[in-house]
C-alpha cells in the first residue's frame, strides 16, 4: 500500500515507522471496517484510462521483488521523505533496525532511487 500511495493508484494515507515497515492505522482501520461490515466498494468511479499507466508503473516498480526488500526500501524511503535523515543516517538506521547488510542497502538504495 505505501508504495501504491507513491505511485498515486490508491488514496492518500499517513504512514508511521512500524514493526515491518512504514504502516498506516487509518488504512487498517479502513479495510477492518470494509471487511467487517460487508460494504460493497463502488468501483465504478474509478477511471481506467488514467490508472492503467500508473497500475503498469507500479507493477513494473514491485515486479518480483520480495517482503524483505520492500520492507527495507520502504522503511528507506520513509526515513528519508518524512524524517528527513540523510541518506547515510538513514541507511545506518536500516541496518540498525532491521539487521540489514551492505548488499540489502545497496539493492533498498537503489529501489529508492527509482521512485
């Protein structure tokens, strides 16, 4: 969902550092009551025509990258958008928090970059 966010194909949520990555409370608040009381989502006011490229960007973007590597990008991304850490203070923050080495920061790093 964050990086759907970023590429603008989903609405806009505030997200805070969490266990697994950047995590919304809203957002799960919001799916919690989709699911729990059985609201029917209108999709009709979606408009293909302008998502489709968006949709195609992001797919491109998450491609088969795995839950380790989003999870290190994302929380990459987030220390360096909404904390404004540097990039080095945020890498070293990664790989603090998250255990991550030297190969997992070069490839979040370059994930970043690609935004």
């Amino acid at each position: 969902q964050y990086f759907a966010q970023l590429f603008k194909v989903s609405p806009s949520y505030s997200f805070g550092l969490y266990l697994r990555g950047p995590y919304s409370s809203d957002l799960a608040h919001d799916l919690f009551v989709i699911r729990n009381e059985c609201i029917d989502v209108d999709v009709s006011k979606f408009v293909p025509e302008e998502l489709e490229e968006r949709f195609t960007n992001l797919k491109k973007f998450v491609g088969d990258i795995g839950t380790r590597e989003l999870e290190l990008a994302s929380t990459l991304h987030w220390l360096l958008r909404v904390t404004n850490f540097s990039e080095g203070k945020a890498q070293e923050k990664v790989r603090e928090w998250k255990g991550a080495d030297e190969k997992e920061l070069k490839e979040a790093t370059k994930l970043v970059s690609e935004l």
